[in-house]
C-alpha cells in the first residue's frame, strides 16, 4: 500500500477512535458540564495554595493567578477534564500509557481561556495523573479549517507567548511530562502567524505541536485534479458529494468553519472546469483571483465522500502519487514546517 493511503487511512482509524470515544461518553466532551461537587471542593482545596503572582520567564510582570480563574475553571473546565481522564484510561488500559501519545484540545470551548485558565487546567490534569503531552488552547480570533488566521495579530501574539510560559511554569510546578507543549488548532494554513510564533518559540526555547491533519487530504484532492482525466473526475465528484451533502458534513464542524453557502458554485459550474481552474479554486493562495475559501472549507470537511469511494479513491492516490508526493512536501515543508520552526520564510504568500 502507497504512504499516501496508508496515512489516510491511519487518519481514518483514529478518527473512528475518537468517534468511539465520543459515543462511550455520550458526544463531543462538554465544557459547560459540571464536575461532582466533591471534586469541584477537593480540586478548589489543592489549586488554592497556587493563587498570587507566578513569575514567568520572558515577561516583566507576574501571572496573578486569581480566584475567579480557579472558580471557573472549576466550573467550566473539571467536569471535562475528568471525562477526558476516563477516556485516558480506557485507552492506556487497551493500548499501554507509553503507546500512544494523549492531546487534550479546549480550542472548540465557547470562549478563549485565558493564561490563567490554562495554568489551573493543567492542574487539574496532573492531579489526574493524566501524562497529555500537549495541550490545544482556544486562542482569541478564529481558527478555521484551512485558511489564514482571522483576528487581531497582534492580540494572539500576546496571548501565544503568555501561553507558552505558562505551559513551561506548569511543568515546573506540577507533575506532567517534560514534553509537554502546546498544540495549535486548526494549526495548518496560518500563514500570517508563523513569523511571530517562530520568533516566540525561539525566544521561549519551547516547542509546539500543529495540528494540520486536513491539509495534506486538501494536497490529495489538488494533485488528483492537476493529474486531469479521472483524477480531477473524482475531484469534481468529491466537490459535488460534499455539496450535496452539506448539512450532515458541516455538523460536526460549525465551531471551525465559516463557509458562506452563495458563495460555492453549482456542481454543473465545477464540473466543466479544467484541471488548472479547480486547483487554483483550491490551492491557499489568496494572491490568486479563483481562489475561494468556501469551496476550500467544503472539501476541507468531506473527506468522508473520498473515503466511501473506497478503491476507487486509492488506486488513483497511488496512480498519481508522483504529483501528490510533491504538492504535500512543497505544503508541508515549505509552507509550514520551514516558516514555523526554521524561520524561512518565502518573500510573498506562498501559492
Ligand atoms: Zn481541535
């Protein structure tokens, strides 16, 4: 089996793990969901102790760590962190602690924590013992699937940096894994943020994880339709499954897409494109006129139609797997991983 398919389909085991885990705690993990008072009064009594000033590397002022945040992440945070510490367990009992690698993702939470927040919620994790080896805050702005980063810049900058000497003091004073980093959701295609988080790191000497699983299936359906004949079939079929089927694709997703529905073309429209039309429909470049978020999105989240085409979908993956290879590295390599942590960066938005 070709490394392609074989990615994608590991993608798609652990999404089935996840919706097993979602179904055994009845959905999505809730936030609002309140913790039993016991815990809430024995968690309250453990983290007290660490309210006042938290020094932080790099910063002039201390984090104060106040009641409020304790209380609300008490209220807010506990209840989840106790239902991700259950998955937790099922998962190391079945699989071994040391064999798999657990994230705790807060990104789709109502409102964005604040540094503070995030400091009690690690706390609460290591008084569970959970060994997460990152962690994906909700960050202020918006975060959508695929595209650049919406919102106040320089806000986030802040917020970034605050976050990551948090994640550093945490460690310091509780007992989680060394490697514990911060993780970025949804991490791909944020290219007006990799300047300032590479030099945030840099400064921090910390790592991050980003996440940027969808990015690389978008490389997929790019290559399959800059291959033309059957390969940008397939593309159109995908475009036009995923259309048809908005409704039960978007679900899942509302809090990380922004997809304006006047502004996705008919399947007839997209259907007679040419090859070179549809990439530049898709591809990220906003520099280009045909580019368009909204169909971005919707691709972005159906990948479920490529994945019930079975066969059909892979045996081309691997027929065209020259052109794919090099539309995920060039992506990957030079749009994400050399811009965020080796600071290189193109001269103009990368297309
Ligand atoms: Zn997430």
């Amino acid at each position: 089996m070709s490394k392609i398919a074989r990615i994608f389909l590991s993608a798609a085991i652990l999404g089935f793990a996840v919706a097993a885990a979602w179904a055994q705690t009845d959905g999505p993990i809730n936030f609002g969901r309140p913790a039993r008072a016991e815990s809430v009064s024995e968690f309250i009594k453990a983290a007290t102790r660490y309210l006042g000033p938290l020094c932080l590397p790099n910063s002039e002022a201390p984090l104060e760590l106040k009641n409020a945040s304790l209380m609300n992440v008490a209220r807010r945070y506990l209840g989840a962190v106790e239902e991700a510490n259950r998955v937790y367990r099922r998962i190391a009992e079945k699989k071994g602690a040391a064999n798999f690698i657990a994230e705790i993702s807060l990104d789709e939470a109502a409102v964005p924590q604040t540094a503070e927040d995030l400091f009690f919620i690690l706390a609460a994790v290591s008084f569970r013992n959970m060994a997460v080896q990152t962690i994906a805050p909700r960050f202020s702005g918006a975060f959508l699937k695929g595209i650049d980063y919406e919102g106040d810049v320089q806000k986030f900058a802040r917020e970034f940096e605050s976050a990551l000497a948090v994640v550093e003091m945490a460690k310091l004073t509780f007992d989680l894994p060394a490697n514990l980093k911060l993780s970025i959701h949804s991490g791909s295609d944020k290219f007006s943020l990799y300047p300032i988080m590479h030099r945030a790191m840099a400064k921090a000497g910390a790592g991050i994880h980003l996440k940027t699983a969808g990015t690389t299936w978008l490389e997929e359906v790019i290559g399959l339709a800059a291959s033309g004949g059957d390969g940008l079939q397939l593309a159109k079929d995908v475009y036009a499954g995923a259309l048809s089927r908005i409704e039960e694709l978007v679900r899942p997703y509302l809090a990380v897409i922004g997809i304006d529905r006047a502004r996705l073309p008919s399947s007839e429209e997209v259907n007679a494109w040419s090859g070179l039309e549809f990439v530049e429909a898709l591809r990220h470049d906003p520099s280009c006129p045909r580019f368009n978020p909204h169909i971005r999105q919707l691709v972005h989240i159906g990948f479920r139609i490529a994945a019930e085409m079975g066969g059909r979908f892979t045996d081309l993956l691997r027929r065209h797997r020259d052109i794919i290879e090099s539309q995920v590295t060039e992506n990957l390599l030079r749009r994400h991983i050399e811009p965020l942590f080796l600071g290189r960066f193109a001269d103009k938005i990368p297309g």
